[in-house]
C-alpha cells in the first residue's frame, strides 16, 4: 500500500512551500525548480516556513501520492545544506531523522490585560 523504504532517492526542496499546493503544482516544483521528474520515481519533500508541515510526493504504482505530516507541537529540525542548491539528496535515515526528532518548542504565553 505504501511503499516509502530505504531503496528509493530522497530529495528535499531548499526553499519553503505554500502548504496548500497539491499535486500538480508540487509537481510544477519538481519539474521547474528542483530540475528532476516525479515520472522517475523519487521522492520529493516539501516544508512549510515555520517548519510545521511536511508534505512528501512519490510516483507509486496507481498514480502521485502525497504523505501530510503537520506537527501539533514542535517543528522539524532539517538537516544543514547549501541553500543555492536546486535539490538536497537526503537518505532514508535523514528523513526518518526528520520526522522522528521533533525539536519542541517552549512558547511563552503573553499575559493578558486586564479591561477595565
């Protein structure tokens, strides 16, 4: 049914994504920016700017699928690359890394104002 394992190329998108692309202008990405083809059977992982949200396009056997991941708390610690880049290859561990080791974040609460 799902077939993400360590025998496939994974690739990160530098640059953050508007999380509400779906599959045809994720694909457009691909394409245009990242200079590869989702015909090819890589894997593409796209991160919004807050680093909440992780969106991941593969080429399986019935057609495109997209794997959503959006953190409730925390938000995901990317590996370093060179942001000149049009693609980072990554391993299957890195993105289990990704998607594993959530780095929490301690938000402080602004104290409210009393009407008066």
């Amino acid at each position: 049914m799902f077939h993400l394992h360590g025998k496939l190329q994974y690739f990160l998108y530098p640059a953050p994504v508007d999380m509400r692309k779906s599959f045809y202008t994720l694909s457009g990405i691909v394409s245009s920016a990242m200079k590869r083809n989702v015909q090819d059977g890589e894997v593409f992982i796209f991160v919004n700017r807050n680093l909440t949200i992780m969106k991941i396009l593969h080429l399986e056997h019935g057609g495109l699928v997209i794997y959503h991941k959006k953190l409730e708390n925390g938000v995901f610690k990317l590996p370093t690359f060179d942001e000149n880049v049009l693609s980072q290859p990554i391993g299957w561990q890195e993105l289990m890394a990704i998607v594993s080791n959530v780095k929490p974040i301690n938000r402080r609460l602004k104290k409210r104002r009393k009407n008066t």
